[in-house]
C-alpha cells in the first residue's frame, strides 16, 4: 500500500515540473482554442503541444520565416 503513496507522490510531482501556464490575450482566444481541441477529440494541453511542435518543425525547415 505504501508503494501506491509513493508512486502518486512521484507523479504528482512530475506533473509540477512539467506544468506551464499560460495567459492568451483573451477570453475569446481560450474559449476558441478550447473550442477546437474539443472538437478534434484531444485535451487542450495537447492540442497545444502539437501546434507549437508543428510550428517549431516548420521554424526549423524554413529558418527565414523567423
């Protein structure tokens, strides 16, 4: 039983190092966003992620648009 505390003591704290916040410049823009991860059936935190990737993979494949 010890073992599952320690575990979920371990995961807990993982999920606060990797935790960022972020402020949109508005309300609209979240309920936008969230809007749209709803409807491609993903959480908001991943939605954002493949976004960001997809633009820095695009930043790496053509340098001059930075």
């Amino acid at each position: 039983m010890g073992r599952k505390v320690c575990k979920k003591q371990h995961k807990t704290e993982t999920i606060k190092k990797r935790a960022l916040y972020v402020y949109l410049p508005s309300e609209e823009m979240v309920t936008d966003w969230k809007g749209k991860a709803e409807q491609s059936h993903i959480s908001i935190s991943k939605f954002i992620i493949e976004h960001v990737t997809n633009s820095l993979d695009g930043e790496q494949q053509h340098p001059s648009i930075i």
